[in-house]
C-alpha cells in the first residue's frame, strides 16, 4: 500500500542521505523537483510502519524537567539516550567499550525515543513541518573522534521517517561522560504546524485517498468508503505489434480471440464497488467483463461498453449506460459523467462513428478488435474528501470542462496530445488549474508490469512536467509507477 512512498524514501536517501554533494542537486535539477513534488505525499506515520517501528511510551523525565518544550512553532526536547524496548541502555565510552556500529544502533533508538516524545505532544507526526536541529553527544573515549558516524544512525532514521522534512542542522560532539555512563545523548528542535497544539483535534482530520497505478488509463481509487476501479487493464498483452522483443508471451493479432490473465488480475484486484469505463477499446475495457463478474462492482459506460459486457453475461443489475452528462449520486460516491472524445490517432485520421446496442449480435469471447471505442467519456468522480477528473484518452471537450475544477486530474499524457492545439495549456487552465495532476495512458501497455517504461517517461511525462511548471507553478505532478500507491492528502 505504500509502496509508492517507499520508492520517495529511497530516492531520498540515495540523493540526500548519502552525503551526496551540492553539485548533485544542480545536475539533477528535474529529479530534484520531482522529489520535492513528491515530498507533499511524504507520510511519516506510514513510514513508521512501513519500517516496523512501533512507538514506545515516551520515557518520563528522571529528574526536575520536561520531555519537550514549545514555544510558537518550534519544540525543543529535552536529551534523551539509546534506551531499548526490553528496558536496557547502551552504557559505555565510544572507542573504548563501545563500537561505532553499536553507537549507530544506539543512536537510532534515540530517535525512536526522540519521536516517541513528539507524538505524545502531537498526537500525529504529520503536524512536524521541519526537523530543525540535532545535537548529538557521544560519551567518548579521548581518541576517538567518529562521532557523527555515531550520530548519524540518528539522523538516517529522522530522514527515513520525514524524508525532506527530516533533513536538519546538526552537531555531533564527543563527552567526556553522559550521565550514568549512557554512551549517547542527543536533543532536537522540530517545527510544527500552527493547529498542533491542539491535541483535542488529533483525530485524524481527512481521510486520504489511495490511487493506486495500474498502468494504460487504469486506476485503483480508495477513500476508507468505496473502492473505485477506472479502465483497469491487468493484462497487457503483446498484440497488434509495438511489442518489445525482449518480451517473449505470444504476440496477439488484432482479430485473435481476447484473453485476460485472470491469474494476475486475481493478485491485483480484490475488490471494487464500482469500475467507470471510458471507452471500449481493448486497453480500457478488456478486462473489465471479468473483473465486473468476479467483483460484483457496478460498472458505467457507454452503451457500446454494455452492450460487451452483457455478451460476457454480465448481469443487469450491474449495468449502467451513459452518454455523457449524468450526474449520479450513488452511497458514499458520486459521478458525473462528461461527454469527450478519442485521442488523435493516426496523425488525426483516426475517427471510429460504430456504435454497439441490444441489437448487435456479440458473443464472447470476442475478439480484440471487437472492442470498439464506442464513444469516449470522461469522469468526474467525487470521493469523500477529493473530486478526481479521469480521462482515458489524450483529448476532451473544452466547453465540456467549464465549471469542473477537480483537486486531481488523471491527465492524458501521450504523444498524440502534441497533435492538438495546446492542449497541456488548455487542459490545466479549463480544469481550473488542478492541485495535483497525476499522467496517465502515457506507458506502453503491450509490455507487462515490471518492464522499463522509461521511454514513456522521457518522451512524455517530462515534456509534460516541464510544460506544467510554466503553466500552473503550484500544480504538483506526480509520476506514477505501475502498481504502486499514490496517498493525496
Ligand atoms: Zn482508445
């Protein structure tokens, strides 16, 4: 679930933790963004479970003091030691009794202990809006003199868990004794935010939603209510060329026989309440005719897509057909349907008017060039506390678009959008210049997961993001991975 985060915290490391020097930043100007963008969805309580670290109760002050002082934004804590979970403490001069892995671990536990304090005074670790400043003291032998890389097992846990925000000034001193004998002691100072004195609120405030990649316009949406599949295509086959000859399953044609890989779709989709489909082409709506049935999930779309799905004998009840303009209410969910159009395809030549209804005879299974596009929507789907705009094609009506201004925008970003009249321009400016804009349908879905799509990074999701710094500085856009999870606030 928070796979995506892990990939942020370990692009994290290797670029800041790593001492990497300043000069790395300049080179890698694009990534920096990149990772800044990313920053925003940095959630250090998920981290702290990701790692295994379970929070032990703060340890109470042992003599005249207190675990932690604010003042305005800033907290300063008292110096706490590597006190461990069974109760015992690194005792013990560094370079003499004591290693530096050893002194390492220790400092490590003190930052467990040091975030333990903060939690209790915060309630919640995403109220830490900076890691300002360590010191950290290393009971010392009088030769020795590696004490930052005693601290900075300290440090690397603070990075591990805040990511950027962790990043702080810092001191790492030798002692000549620590009080009963601790080999480490170290104190912080951390900015917070303004409502983090109020811990009557530390109920967490929104529930965030969980997006999860699934490659091509395919989407996995959670918010703690409903589960919300779009054009979840699984199964990437290798058919009408474009392939990868690396890539060695059977190259389909377009007038074979459509399959799923019902064995790994079973380990990715466990359950939906609804999947918005928002054309009938293969790479949207290929596997939905299984997914529907093993799921259950009420499915909307296009006549032409309903009129696939009841040949696979999906079940009425399950159907809903839209031409675009709906708007419904359903428990927990809302959706309104928006009239768009197919990508440019073909230089602009593509243009597919065939339509399926009651009367078209079909009979699964059919074959991939009987997905047809059948129309093309979009969706603007409306979560407990986010309004998400999906688009599962590089094109859209403008005047279709006025008036919505979603906080996400699943954008379209694929090569045959540069065949239209601005369309990065007008995309952002009509949707009302989103918060966060997140590319989709610009991978190359003949390739199965776990293949390189660098390429589609770099022709498109790069242009893009430069494109949309210029255009809506404060939009951040976040690049997907194929079947991690996106967590927006
Ligand atoms: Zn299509």
């Amino acid at each position: 679930m928070f796979r995506q985060l892990k990939s942020v915290f370990l692009f994290a490391t290797g670029l800041f933790l790593l001492g990497a020097p300043s000069t790395v930043f300049a080179q890698n100007g694009a990534a920096q963004h990149e990772a800044a963008q990313n920053e925003a969805i940095f959630d250090p309580e998920a981290r702290l479970v990701e790692l295994g670290i379970t929070l032990p109760n703060p340890q109470s002050p042992v003599a005249n003091y207190v675990n932690g002082v604010r003042t305005g934004n800033l907290i300063f804590t008292a110096g706490k030691g590597a006190k461990f979970a069974d109760g015992s403490e690194l005792h013990g001069k560094v370079g003499a009794d004591v290693t530096i892995e050893e002194g390492y671990k220790g400092a490590r536990q003190t930052a467990i202990n040091q975030l333990a304090v903060l939690k209790n005074m915060l309630g919640n670790l995403n109220r830490v809006v900076r890691v300002v400043k360590v010191l950290g003291m290393v009971n010392s032998d009088p030769s020795f003199g590696d004490q930052p890389a005693v601290i900075n097992g300290f440090s690397d846990l603070i990075v591990e868990v805040f990511g950027e925000r962790g990043r702080h000034a810092r001191s790492a001193v030798g002692m000549a004794s620590l009080p009963r004998g601790q080999s480490i002691e170290i104190e912080m100072i951390v900015e917070v935010t303004d409502d983090s004195d109020a811990r009557a609120v530390s109920s967490e405030a929104r529930q965030p939603l969980l997006m999860k990649y699934l490659g091509t316009a395919g989407w996995e949406i959670n918010d703690g209510n409903v589960t919300v599949l779009i054009d979840p295509y699984i199964s990437r086959l290798k058919y009408g060329g474009g392939g990868d000859p690396e890539d060695h399953r059977p190259d389909y044609a377009r007038d074979a026989v459509a399959v799923s890989d019902t064995v790994l779709i079973d380990s990715i989709i466990k359950k939906a309440d609804f999947i918005l489909v928002h054309h009938g082409h293969f790479d949207h709506l290929g596997d939905v005719p299984y997914i529907a049935r093993k799921t259950g999930a009420k499915v909307i779309g296009t006549e032409t897509t309903m009129s696939i799905l009841r040949a696979y004998g999906i079940p009425e009840e399950q159907l809903y057909a839209v031409g675009g303009g709906e708007d419904y209410q359903f428990e927990g969910f809302s959706v309104r349907v928006v009239p768009s159009i197919h990508s440019a395809l073909e230089e602009k030549h593509y243009f597919d008017t065939r339509r399926f209804d009651e009367n078209t005879p079909l009979k699964a299974p059919l074959l991939i060039n009987q997905f047809i596009e059948g129309g093309s929507l979009m969706f603007l789907a409306r979560f407990e506390n986010h309004d998400v705009l999906t688009m599962g094609s590089m094109n859209f009506v403008e005047r279709e678009l006025e008036g919505i201004h979603p906080d996400v925008l699943l954008a379209g970003i694929n090569g045959s959008r540069l065949g239209l009249y601005k369309y990065d321009e007008r995309l952002l400016k009509v949707t009302g210049y989103p918060a966060v804009v997140i590319p989709s349908h610009w991978d190359n879905f003949r390739l199965p997961y776990g293949y390189s799509q660098q390429s589609g990074i770099d022709r498109n999701i790069k242009p893009f993001i430069e494109a949309a710094a210029a255009i809506s500085p404060q939009t951040q856009v976040i690049t997907p991975v194929h079947l991690e999870t996106i967590i927006v606030k």
